[in-house]
C-alpha cells in the first residue's frame, strides 16, 4: 500500500477507533511519580488527574475547525490534513493531523486523527497503513489522543508497524487491536469483578457511551445517587481529572440493584458484541498477563 502508516482516530464529536490500547493507572503510584506520557487514563483522584491532563495536553489545532464539512459526506472523506510537529516522538517520525468524516452511532461526524511515517528506510513497495485502535481515553474533546503529546500510548505503533513492513505478511488485515475484552459486557463485568476503585471511571464513560446512543435513558435508573452526582459534575471535566473523580466510590456503590435488567443497557449490549460475529480473514489478538 502507500507509505502512510499508523492512524489516531478519536475527537471532535465523540472519540472513535484508533492510535492505541486502554492503559490502566496503577492505584499505588504516588501523584510525584505519576508522568506525563504513555496510556495512563486513570488516577487515584481528580488532582492528579488534573496534573496528568495539564502536562500531556495540546492546544486546539486549525485542522480542527468545522468549516468546510459536508452534511451528506461518505465515512472515510477527508476534509483536511496539516503537517504537525508537537507530538513527542522520535526524531524522523513523519506527522500528519487529519479531519475526516466517519459513521458512529449511526450518525455522521467528524473525527480527527494523526498520520504517522516511521523513521527509516521504507521496505519495497512503501508502508503498509496499519490502522490502530486504541482504548477509552476519556469522553471530553481534550481526551482524544490525538490531543495529547505522547498521542495517549506514545509511539508503541511505530513498533508494529515497522514490524509488520518487515515480515510483509500478506494475511495481515492492517488493524490491530489491543485490549482485554471482546464483548463490551466482557469488560465491564471484569471491571466490577476485581472492585479496584480506581478503575470506576471507566464504568462512568461506558455510561456516558449508553447515554449518548440513547439520549431517552434515565440515569436514576441506572445509577445510584451518589455516583449520579459525581457523574453529573465530573464525567466532561477532563481525562484522567474525570477518571479521578470516581476512584473514591466503592465499586459497588455505583449502580442500582437490577441494572442488569435495563432495557438501554440491554440494547447497547446487543450492539457491542464484536467477540460472536463472523471474522472475514486472519486476526492479530494481543494479550497481556496484566489484562483484568
């Protein structure tokens, strides 16, 4: 394919696929040792959090603008693209910011993301494009990676791409996909299983992701009052600072008795089951002994 490489999906109205993995925040780590690079989304307050999302965060980019959108435009047609300069990778790393239209929640938005070309000798042929998925990073327009200087997961994708140029397997669909859990509901009963409080916040944005799909749903019958209440104040109010927010809250006071039986939850359910549809080629699944 072309010489183009890794792309970081995610911003604008909601954030969708690409650039990286879900990173977890150990709980232990104290707010001195905590950095600014890499996939750390979650915190152990909103302090902290406020301080990881003040040191990784960008300023709003021209290529950002709305202008210029079409309202009928086919997923995937490109609005505009700049060269960029300020993320934190290695030297010889090609950045290019997009705008582009694409198709969630059945609706037709806008999202940005960043192109990136390795550094080094292209193998024959050009780049692969490899796109890369990455994990929750927040529901506010600041929390998308491409947002971020470390682009959320830093330059790991570098790595697989080049190493997909190197092999040059022809079974390789192009996208890779990291993360713990097939099913939506996978993850989350994970999430509740292990109770690690400062976790909740990614129980908080699979809730955000329900209500935005169905806007008619009731929080008070999904939530408690006490999570309702930080939800209300803090879920938009930054990345990690939003996560932050969460982690005093047992796990278990977050949702009322009988959640389960929502008739929103069970339709978002059905619609978030990639792990018992049909796969069309081989498929790279990557996996860690620290995945919940």
């Amino acid at each position: 394919m072309s010489k183009t490489l890794a792309l970081d999906f995610g911003y604008v109205l909601r954030t969708t696929s690409a650039l990286v993995a879900l990173g977890f925040f150990p709980a232990a780590l104290p707010a001195q040792q905590v950095l600014a690079g890499g996939a750390n989304l979650f915190a152990p307050s909103p302090h902290v959090g406020r301080e990881l999302g003040v040191a990784r965060a960008l300023p709003v980019a021209s290529s950002y603008a709305t202008e210029g959108l079409k309202a009928n435009a086919d997923p995937g047609t490109l609005v505009r693209s700049e060269p960029a300069t300020e993320y934190a990778l290695p030297p010889g790393v090609t950045e290019v910011r997009i705008l582009y239209h694409t198709r969630t929640a059945g609706n037709v938005d806008a999202v940005a993301a960043v192109v990136l070309v390795p550094y080094g000798q292209a193998p024959p042929g050009g780049w692969s494009l490899l796109a890369w998925s990455h994990g929750t990073s927040g529901v506010a327009r600041e929390c998308a990676p491409s947002r971020i200087k470390s682009l959320f997961y830093s330059w790991e994708t570098l790595g697989v791409a080049q190493l997909e140029g190197t092999i040059q397997d022809p079974d390789f669909l192009g996208t890779v996909a990291l993360a713990g859990a097939s099913d939506l509901e996978d993850g989350l009963d994970s999430v509740l299983r292990v109770k690690i409080p400062v976790l909740n916040g990614l129980v908080a944005f699979w809730v955000y992701g329900v209500k935005t799909v169905y806007p008619e749903l009731d929080l008070k019958d999904l939530l408690t009052s006490k999570a309702l209440a930080i939800y209300n104040a803090s879920v938009e109010d930054g990345c990690s600072a939003a996560s932050g927010a969460f982690a005093p809250l047992s796990t278990d006071e977050i949702f009322l008795p009988g959640w389960k039986k929502n008739e929103y939850f069970r339709e978002f359910r059905k619609r978030d089951q990639p792990g018992r549809g049909a796969t069309y080629g081989p498929l790279l699944l990557v996996g860690g002994g620290d995945d919940i």
